[in-house]
C-alpha cells in the first residue's frame, strides 16, 4: 500500500473538522452532567435573559447567557445534546438497517420483490415527510420512542432508493456472474459479493440521516410533539427564543449554530467517511 | 469417448420473439481449443453464457440441447446444474476490471472458489492459488495475494483471473475475448499464457473472440458465426487455407495485415451479406419453435 497516499486520505480537514465536532459535541453530551456549569432546569427570574460573557451584564457562570426564565443557556444547550444524539443514531440506524436491506433485496434479486419494494417505497414518499412525522407522533403520543419511531418509519425510504440503485449496479458486475458460474446461491452471492460493494454508501447515508433525525427531532421540538417539555432540546430552546429574540438573541441564535454545526458535520463525515473507505474511489 | 461440450441445435429468442441464436451446433472435445469467431453482435458472447447458465433473463432457450461431458444439462434441476456447471467449467472474462470483486482482497476471492467449488481446506486452496499464480508467472504473490483488484494493472488482473479459472481444474474453460480489454504488447503475452497453461493442464476452451489472428494461434478447430447461426466449422488450418463459404472468405480478407499497412481496410463485401440475409430468411421460415 501507498503510505503517502494513505496519509493524505487520512489528514482530510473535511473529515477532522467534522469527526473533531461531533466528538466534541458527543463528548459533551455524554458527560453533560459533569461538562454543565449550572442545572439546565433551575430557573432563577434574578438572573432572567443574561447576556453571553462578552457583553455588558454577562454574569460568570453563564458563559452564554440565560433565557427569559434565567435558565443557563450552554448548560441547556450540552443537555439538549444528549437527546438529538440519541434521536440520531437511534433513528438513523433503524432506517439504515430496514431501508438498506429492503433496498438490497429490491435491487438485487429484482423482478417481483423489486416492483413490490418498489411501489411501497413511492407510496411512501408521496407523503409530505414532516407532516407525516408530526401524524405520527400525534397519533404514538409525544415520547422519546415514538419520536425515533416516527423518524426511522419516514426515512428508510431514503436508504431503500440507494441502495437499490446501487446494487442494481453491483448485481450487473462480471464478478457476481463468475460467483454465480462458481455456484455460490443467490443469498450468498448478495450478502458476499454484492454487500461489501455498496456499504461506503450506507455509511455515508447513515451518517447523513443522523444529520437529519436531529433537523426533524428539532422540527418536532419545535412544535412541541417531541418529548416532555422539561427537558430541554435544540428544538424546544430555539422555539422559546424565537419568543424572546427582541430581548435576548442569544437564546435563539446559539442554539442554532449548534444545530447546523451538528447537521453540517454530520453530512460532511459521511462524504469523508465513504472517500476513505471505498476502496476504487480516491 | 464424449465430447467436453456438446451443442446440438441451440435456439434463443429475446422477448420480442427475434432469434439471437439459430440451432446452433459445435461440440468441443476433451483437450481441444474451439474458437468462435464472428463480428459484435453474432451471439458469440451468448452461447458462451448459455453453457455457463448465466444468460440474462430477457433471453430464452427455445430449442436444442447442451451436454457437457455426456451430462445433458436439460435433464438436471437447477441446483445440480449449478454445481455440475460450477465444478467442471469456468470463465475467463472479457473485462478483468469488473471481473474481480473492488472491495475484498485478491486471496480470499480466489481461495475461496476453491474451497467452495472442491471443498479444499483453505491451506489446501492457498497453496494451490500460489503454484497456479506462478504459472501465469506473477512474480511476487505475496503482494498480489495481498492487494486489492484496483492496485493491479490490466494485465496482472487478467493473469489473476486465468490462474483462477484453471485453479479448480475445471474440464471446460469459456474465454470470453479475454484479451480484447487489453493493449496490444500485453495481449500477446496474456494468449501465450493462456496457450501454455492449455496444454499444460489439458482443459477444453471454448475461445469467443472477433479477432482472426488469434484464432490461428491459439485454436485447432473454429466455428464461424453470423447473425447467430454457424455459418461455416472446419480445422484452423484448413479454414484459412481454403474457406468455404462467402462469408468466411471476405472475413480473412478484411484482416489487416502489417506486410501491406497502406493497403485500405475491406469491408465485407455487400453481395456477401445479402446473400447471408437470403440464407438465414430461409432458414427462419422453415423453422417453428419447440420443433426444430
């Protein structure tokens, strides 16, 4: 192997950048209660809406400021983190492993199996994603499960399209009629020959659709059809600062950046992820 | 003793009901190098996955029989055909970039056929693939064995996969214009190889190819093909030393030749392929399908 060559792949800013946010972002969700300068939940109306440190006002403690019930809006913000990221891989990798491996199956075997999966796929997308996302919940009740649920249930449509794609592809390749000259069986074939060839592109979607649970996750917040409004999350923090955005932009302006920060990561390690691993692609 | 493979009146049409292959007949004995030769589209390609039992699914066997050593392939289910097929043929392709699968490495690809094909332990198997590997003279097989098909050349690829297809000692090899993908210098040494590892092992090769010089160096006996029918089948030598029929002699004609390079390309001559249109049109109106 090219040590050069291996080197450059691997010192892409693109996937530093990227990988060096979600850490740090992961990092801090999953240590939020040590990470957390103040109680994301306590409320104080002496300290209501606080500027970030810069500011005249500022108050140490609040590194970036506190909404209008004087709550600490990083403290909120690290907590919130816990939530989108397990709405993220949760929801993704559910979508991920039904819609990849309806996709496989569609795009390999074909004929019936293919126009069936098929259908159902562009019956499904035929539904606006975000309404469907919020019937769904309205109908499972707003709860953590049934947040996941909904987003897994809407989007493995996403995989199931690529994946078919691909393995159509994949399944027209001379290595696959020698395996089958070979005598290996259908099933054998896909999972040996045709499996490892789209995996860069699952990874590359996973990550992608974990950029986009944690968009509809904040949609629901928004409106308040996630989960319990006691605990915070992007989207419930950005739907009270749009209340407030006259009196304290910060409120609504941080958590905003988190999240495209998140989401922009999230689709960018991907791309990243799938340049390094296939092997032809360089 | 019975032929390695044997085609007797071989008939597919694609679902719009148009022949692509026309009772076809060839046989290939045991130790024998049968070349097919006929320009793109002559159904050369076909045959070769007909016997391999990968032909794509819009084509339909209508007619005709296909018995590889004495065995009539018609008579076995699908699962014994697979593995009759499986253990006592292989392919040589035509495009050694799609052929090798880009995402495993060379080794386990080319063990594990043996271990699935003879039911070699893997130790078995990998000794095997390094001593056919020397055979195609590569010369380091650690790295080969090692890499991944995108960090080959064309040429070692092509050596791969020849070393592959005789690993499991098949009976009957398909080379499907093995050497077409190839440049020039490396295509020459790529036939010899083919050439050497034929006579050393004594395996039959079915060889599709267009190319006319090729057929004289590698094959003994030849069939011609047009349109999907075998318009003419003789001995190598005999074939280009008095060609029967109209179509094969415009064909050697049209062969370029380095001892006159000024001389201007001949096409096969218009005459020649009405009266080929005139043979087959014959042919398809007397010709009812199920019933020969």
């Amino acid at each position: 192997m090219d040590e050069a060559r291996i080197a450059r792949r691997g010192l892409s800013p693109r996937l530093w950048l990227a990988g060096g946010w979600l850490l740090l972002a992961l990092l801090a969700a999953i240590f939020a209660p040590l990470i957390a300068p103040q109680d994301p939940l306590a409320q104080d109306l002496m300290l209501e809406r606080l500027p970030p440190f810069w500011l005249d006002g500022a108050e140490p403690g609040y590194w970036l400021g506190t909404d209008s019930l004087g709550r600490d809006l990083l403290s909120r913000l690290i907590f919130g983190g816990r939530i989108a990221f397990i709405v993220a891989f949760a929801a993704a990798t559910s979508a991920c492993l039904i819609g990849s491996a309806l996709g496989l199956i569609a795009g390999y075997f074909g004929g019936w199996a293919d126009r069936i999966i098929s259908r159902v796929v562009d019956v499904w997308m035929a539904f606006p994603p975000v309404l469907f996302a919020i019937l769904l919940v309205a109908v499972l009740g707003t709860s953590l499960s049934s947040v996941i649920l909904a987003i897994a249930i809407i989007d493995w449509t996403r995989f199931c399209r690529v994946i078919r794609a691909e393995a159509m592809s994949q399944a027209r390749m001379d290595y696959v009629e020698s395996a089958r000259i070979a005598g290996y069986g259908r099933t054998g074939i896909m999972l040996r020959e045709v499996l490892p060839n789209v995996l860069p592109s699952v990874v590359a979607l996973l990550s992608l659709e974990m950029g986009i649970a944690v968009i509809v996750e904040a949609i629901l917040s928004f409106v308040n059809l996630s989960i319990s409004t006691d605990d915070p999350t992007w989207g419930s923090i950005i739907a009270e600062g749009r209340l407030s955005i006259h009196q304290a932009w910060w409120v609504l302006v941080f958590p905003l950046i988190t999240l495209i920060l998140t989401v922009l990561s999230f689709s960018q390690f991907g791309e990243a992820l799938k340049a390094r691993f296939d092997p032809v692609l360089r | 003793m019975s032929a390695c493979l044997d085609i007797r009146g071989l008939s597919a049409v694609l679902p719009n009901g148009q022949r692509v292959l026309r009772s076809v007949s060839l046989t290939v004995q045991p130790g024998e190098v049968r070349a097919l030769v006929g320009e793109s589209g002559a159904g050369k390609t076909m045959i070769g996955k007909a016997v391999l039992g990968v032909l794509p699914k819009s084509v339909r066997v209508v007619e005709g029989d296909m018995l590889i050593e004495g065995e009539d392939l018609g008579q076995l289910d699908a699962k014994a055909r697979r593995t009759l097929i499986g253990a006592r043929t292989a392919l040589i392709p035509q495009d050694p970039l799609t052929a090798l699968n880009p995402s495993r490495r060379i080794g386990p690809q080319m063990t594990d056929r043996l271990v699935r094909i003879l039911g070699w332990s893997g130790e078995r198997a990998d000794k095997r693939i390094r001593q056919l590997l020397d055979e195609v003279q590569i010369r380091d097989p650690e790295r080969v064995l090692k890499s991944y098909p995108h960090e080959l050349s064309g040429g070692m690829r092509q050596r791969v996969l020849i070393a592959a297809a005789f690993a499991a000692e098949p009976r009957l090899i398909v080379a499907d214009e093995p050497t077409t993908a190839l440049d020039v210098t490396v295509q020459k040494q790529i036939l010899r190889l083919i050439a050497q590892l034929q006579r050393d092992h004594g395996t039959a090769i079915l060889f599709v190819t267009h190319d006319l010089g090729v057929v004289a160096k590698i094959s003994q006996k030849v069939s011609v093909l047009y349109a999907g029918k075998v318009v003419e089948e003789a001995e190598t030598a005999q074939l280009f030393a008095a060609p029967q029929h109209a179509y094969t002699r415009a064909l050697i004609a049209a062969t370029p030749r380095y001892t006159d390079p000024y001389a201007s390309l001949k096409p096969v001559d218009e005459s020649v392929l009405a009266g080929l249109a005139a043979e087959i049109a014959a042919a398809d109106q007397s010709w009812r399908p199920g019933h020969g």
